[in-house]
C-alpha cells in the first residue's frame, strides 16, 4: 500500500500541465505574445527562396526535397539517382551555406536598422567643404 501511494505521488508531481501558450519549439523564433502577422511570414518565405536561389542546382535540390517536401535520405537519393552519401553531403553543405547566407543577411538588417535609427530625420545638412575657413597660403 505505502508503494503504491508514493507511486501515485510521484506520478502526480510529473503530469504535464496544459497552459494557454504552448512551449516554444526548437528552430522557431520567440513570439512576443501575439501572432506573427501574414506580411512577416511572406517576407520570411520571400527571404528563404532568395537564399536557395543562391546554391547550385544540386545543393538546393537536395535541400528541397529533404526538408520542405520531407523526404528521406534514401528517397531523395532515388529521386536524383545519386548515392546516399551525396545526398547527405549536398545537404549538409546546402544548409551550412544558408545559415552563413542568413547570418549575413541578418546582421546586413541590423546594421541598417542601427543606422536609420541614428540618423535625423530632417534633411542632411550639405557637408562640402568651402574655401572661406581656409587661410591663404
């Protein structure tokens, strides 16, 4: 009896507990409470596709049909009529060339965003030199 009740403890101490937001899931980016709007999801898609148009052909068919059509290794290799291993190489090096691209991109929007931000927003004064400061020689 005494097993069977600290059992039942111990089970009770592991339920789940249900909430109203669910856990963040591995790869996704923290929300900040509310739904990412339609806009920011398309210019992400747009984004993406502008990546993979930057792989050769074999990289980025590999990566299409292995993550976004989610076959597996062995169905992709079937489908191009290459060997596993290459398919796993090509995706390998396919995904590591879009994280580099991504963290380029993103921090190319990190810098422009710091810099609008430190700009006035009035019109920039004219900056040319004139000879008036300067003394004769």
């Amino acid at each position: 009896m005494l097993v069977n009740h600290r059992t039942d403890v111990w089970r009770a101490t592991r339920r789940e507990v249900s909430t109203d937001d669910p856990p963040e899931l591995p790869g996704r980016r923290p929300s900040s409470g509310r739904q990412r709007d339609a806009e920011g999801t398309s210019d992400d898609r747009d984004q993406v596709v502008r990546l993979l148009r930057t792989l050769p052909q074999q990289q980025r068919t590999v990566v299409v049909l292995r993550y976004y059509t989610d076959l597996s290794e062995q169905a992709t290799a079937e489908a191009l009529g290459i060997s596993v291993g290459a398919v796993k190489s090509a995706g390998s090096r396919g995904l590591a060339a879009l994280r580099a691209a991504l963290s380029t991109a993103q921090r190319a929007e990190a810098v422009a965003e710091q810099e609008s931000a430190t700009q006035p927003d009035g019109p920039r004064p004219d900056r040319t030199r004139t000879d008036a400061g300067r003394s004769a020689r």
